[in-house]
C-alpha cells in the first residue's frame, strides 16, 4: 500500500488564504494536487497535521469534493508525556511501525517531519502544494 502523509497548514492554505478566507480555509485548487497524487498512485491519504485533532470533519469535507478520503491519522500524544513536544516525524514514524507500506510520502512545509529517508517533499508555505512538487510526489511514489 502506497501512502501519502498530508499537512494542511502550508499546504492546502497558506498565509494568503488565512488571511483572505479564514485560518479554517482549504484551498480547493490546492487539493486538486493532491487529487492529482492519488489518482497516479492510488496512494492512501493519512492525515499528520495538528488538524485532525479539532477540524478532522473540515479537512474531509474539502476532500470529499474531489473524490478523497482520509484512509488514517497518525497518532496524537499526550503534549505532556515526557514534558517534550513531539516531532510530526516521531508520529509519522510511530504510524509506520504500526503498519505496513510498500512507500510513503511526506508532504509538509515543516523540516520537523522529515524522516530522512528521501520521502520528504518540503513545501514552501507562502505557496502550498503546486505542481513541481506534485510531480515528484508521484515520481517517488510510483518508482
């Protein structure tokens, strides 16, 4: 199974859109990307981003408008077991263990999620998604 973990912060919306539409704003176009992604991979969605605590329900609503669904989450910690945050890449890799993947990707505007293992696709927040990285998003995920 190929996955696909998706942020929403950076992006699917970037500063712009917050600023324009609300911090709760899904860029549409922006997700088409990311249809584009699944569609070529036939890749699972699981969603990483601090979203799936509180705004889970937007993030599907804005998915399911282009045929997407969210296939898992990664964990959520405790903010204060071991009076540490937790990297996005510690829960990335806590999902990992827990399951099986043929090949993954990461996509997020944080280096924080980085597991170093040539999945991270690094976004540039002030833009989002766009087709460059979509691209090698497939690429990676069909090689």
């Amino acid at each position: 199974m190929k996955i696909l973990f998706l942020d929403i912060d950076g992006v699917l919306n970037t500063p712009r859109t917050a600023q324009l539409f609300g911090n709760q704003f899904i860029n549409p176009f922006l997700v088409e990307f990311v249809a584009q992604i699944v569609a070529a991979t036939d890749a699972k969605i699981i969603l990483s981003s601090n979203w799936r605590i509180d705004e889970k329900e937007l993030v599907e609503e804005a998915l399911s408008k282009h045929d997407l669904e969210i296939f898992d989450c990664t964990p959520i910690f405790d903010p204060y077991e071991l009076n540490a945050f937790h990297p996005r890449s510690l829960e990335i890799q806590m999902w990992l263990d827990d399951n099986e993947a043929e090949k993954f990707a990461i996509i997020d505007d944080d280096p924080k999620a980085d597991l170093k293992e040539g999945s991270f696709f690094q976004v540039d927040e002030t833009v989002g998604l766009n087709a460059g990285i979509t691209e090698r998003v497939i690429n990676h995920l069909n090689a």
